[in-house]
C-alpha cells in the first residue's frame, strides 16, 4: 500500500477492504512517506465511489486506525462523515515553526495529539503565507494547520495545512484539520455548524458540525478518473 501511495503521490490514497459477514469495512490512508490515523478527503472519496457503484448502504461504517467511521448520504448527495473531535491546548511554538511560516506576531498558537494551530490576523495573512517547508518539515508534529476569520460572505473561517514531515507540503482540503477547527471556531464564534475554507490552490469547502467529542464534516465528490492498476 505504502509503493502504491507513493507512485500516485496523492496527498493521500485510501485502501478499502469489504468487511466479512456484516462486519465494517476496512480503511487505511497513506501519504506518499507514510500511514496516517485519520484522513478526511480519501474517506469522502471512498465513499463516493461506493455510492457510485450502488451497492452500499446509505449508512456506512469504516474500521479505521481512529476507530469505527460512520458515513451518511443525503438525496442531494451531500456526505457527511462523523469524525472524531481533536481539541487543542495552547503552548509557545516550538523553535523554528514561525520563522518557516513567516508569521511574525501569531494570535494564538496549540497543539493536538496530530498538528500545530496557528491563527494569524485574517484571511488575507492566511493567504498570502509561502512557507519554508524545508524548515517546516523539522518541526516534531503531523502538521500544521494555519487559520484566520474569514472576511468573505457565507464562509466563517479559513485554513490552510501544510504537513511535510509527512510527504505533504500543503494539502488541498484537510478533513481532519477540521476535526480541531471545528472546536476552535466553535469555541470563539458560537455555533456549533460553521463553515470552513481552506485557501490551497486548489480549494475547497467544509460544513462543519460540533456534536460533543465527534465532528461531522460534509461535503460533496466527484469522480474524475476511473482505471485499473497493475501491480
């Protein structure tokens, strides 16, 4: 799994196995360098092609390396997928981690089991980052997530990740990020449904929802490529 993750050179490539007699599916993700506990767009992704071939459940479970995985699709073919909730606590950035982000004066640094949170003044400073990830990649973490207010309509926060101790210079979209975004913001703004965007180059939108210790992130997928692999 490992090879063919770093052959695709994804951000992550998930592998799922049909559980036996009723039993969940397996699920596992991998980055180009390595396994991770929890990956939000390859569990988006996997359930979206197992929709697609019209033999899932509505509801779907993954056993996974952060537990059993739940899945739902609505008849608009939003899928939500209830995550586990990562909270924060604030420490002083280690050596090193502002300098390759280029902040300067953060508001408000912490850190989870996984990554770093650094919220900078707006979406604009968000934006605008260019991070060293050559220095980046020396900080003792899974990542770091970046994030500010966001200042356009109908979004209520912004992000970027950036995770290149894992072979992942900047993510596209985070799902997992969000599981410790979405009580941050919560904890500042209020509501317990917010909605996140994460300004890589690619971009992408997530509708956030805190349920006490689980997060339930949704979205919508694609397919854009469909092939055989011989290995």
């Amino acid at each position: 799994m490992q090879s063919i993750a770093a052959e695709m050179r994804h951000s992550e490539t998930a592998f799922v196995l049909e559980g036996e007699d009723g039993e969940p599916y397996s699920l596992r993700w991998f980055t180009p360098a390595t396994e991770v506990a929890l990956c939000g767009h390859a569990t988006l992704a996997t359930a979206h092609v197992l929709y697609s071939t019209g033999s899932a459940p509505e509801t779907l479970e993954f056993s996974t390396k952060s537990g059993i995985l739940s899945v739902t699709r609505d008849g608009a073919g939003l899928i939500t997928m209830d995550f586990p909730a990562k909270t924060l606590e604030a420490v002083s950035p280690p050596e090193g981690l502002l300098d390759a982000l280029g902040v300067v004066s953060p508001l408000w640094v912490g850190k989870n089991e996984w990554d770093y949170l650094v919220e900078v003044e707006s979406e604009e400073a968000v934006q605008s980052l260019a991070p060293d990830f050559l220095m980046l990649e020396k900080v003792d973490a899974r990542g770091v997530i970046v994030t500010a207010p966001a200042s356009r309509s109908g979004i209520d926060y912004v992000s970027r990740f950036f995770a290149p101790k894992v072979g992942v210079p900047e993510d596209p979209v985070t799902g997992s990020a969000h599981c410790a975004l979405a009580p941050y913001w919560t904890g500042k703004l209020g509501p317990d449904s917010l909605i996140g965007a994460q300004l890589s180059q690619r971009g992408g939108v997530v509708h956030t929802t805190l349920r006490g210790d689980r997060v339930r992130l949704a979205g919508h997928a694609v397919t854009v490529l469909s092939g055989e692999l011989h290995v």
